[in-house]
C-alpha cells in the first residue's frame, strides 16, 4: 500500500504518511506548524478501492453527520449520528463512526480494536541479551528465550508490523550461550574424570 498524501490545514502543504500510521505528529515543512493528526483506515485505502461518498442530489436526503454535503450511507451504531460510507468503519458486526472510535479507543472499550500488543519477540531478544552479558544468568535466561521463541513463534506481532527477525537473533544468541556453557561443563567433568584416571 503506497503512502498517502495529507494537507496542512493551515498552510495547505502537502507531505506523506506512510501506511498504517495511527497517531502522528509532525512539523509542517512548510509553515512549522506542529500538527498532531489521527488517522483512520479509510485514509489509506486507494480511490478505486474505496466506497466513494454520494453527492447530495435533493435538500430532502439525509446527509452525513461529519461531511454535510455528503448523502448518509448509515448510521453510527454508537451514537445514532448519520454517516457517509467514507467516515463509517466496520469493526466487526458494529458501524461506527469517527468519534464513537476515537472516545472507545481513550476507554478502552473496542475489544476488536487492538492497540497493544505483547512483543514476545522483544522479550525473547531482551532474556537472550541478558543472559550473554550476564554470563552467569544465561544457564536460565538462554532457555528461557527459546521457550519464548518457540512457543510463541506464530503469536500475532506488534500491531506495527514487522518480522520474525527478533525471534532468529534471540534463538541464535541463545543457543550459542547454551553451546558456550555445555562445551564448558563438559570441558570440566571431561578434564576431571582424566586427572582421577592418571592418578589411578
């Protein structure tokens, strides 16, 4: 998805937003406004894969809460207010308009709209990093982020995005500690069980 072009308002300058960003703030390159915007799916989508919103043909329809030149498409099943297709948003069974969104996200009241997620992958990475700085700890720390690693492999990601790459770097850096600490012990008990055996 390529990314999207947003107008100051109080300028008019054009600048990219990159696909999926949520909230962002930002300087306005060309008035140094400080401009703090939130932005929903249907910014994003391409023209032709968006429902466009019908124009007003007669006085007598109803028009969209938010975009008053725009024909109602549905109603808000929060509010009640009327919407064009551009500013509803489908989150599950339930339509919902830019405010309801807004208000349900500060009170955490969409379950089906995600806005954290666990990072497994950060905390496989962190116990694996740990424990090869902390070379004492990694005899629990180095399996602990494999475990981590392996079980939740297929867990869903940060709601950024991003790959599997945190998982490989902590998997890898786990089994080299393990490796170390192994070729260690039994450097230990090997060279142990020759002395008992030359004294012998």
């Amino acid at each position: 998805m390529p990314a999207a072009e947003f107008a100051c308002p109080q300028c008019n300058t054009a600048f990219l937003v990159e696909p999926g960003t949520v909230d962002a703030a930002a300087t306005c390159p060309g008035c140094a406004s400080q401009l703090e915007a939130h932005f929903y799916p249907a910014f994003f989508r391409p023209p032709e894969l968006g429902v466009a919103a019908s124009e007003l043909t007669e006085l007598s329809e109803a028009s969209c809460f938010y975009h008053p030149q725009k024909q109602a498409a549905r109603v808000c099943d929060g509010c009640g207010r009327l919407m064009c297709a551009l500013c509803s948003d489908d989150l599950g069974e339930q339509h919902l308009c830019p405010a309801c969104i807004s208000s349900g996200r500060k009170k955490g009241q969409l379950k089906t709209l995600e806005n954290t997620r666990t990072r497994y992958d950060s905390i496989a990475l962190s116990l694996a990093v740990f424990g090869l700085l902390m070379s004492v700890f990694s005899i629990v720390l180095a399996p602990a982020s494999l475990y981590i690693a392996i079980r939740h492999w297929n867990s869903p990601q940060s709601v950024r995005g991003g790959g599997r790459i945190r998982f490989i770097i902590a998997i890898l850096i786990a089994s080299f500690s393990l490796l170390f600490w192994g070729s260690i012990f039994g450097l230990a008990i090997f060279g142990s069980s020759t002395v008992h055996h030359h004294h012998a």
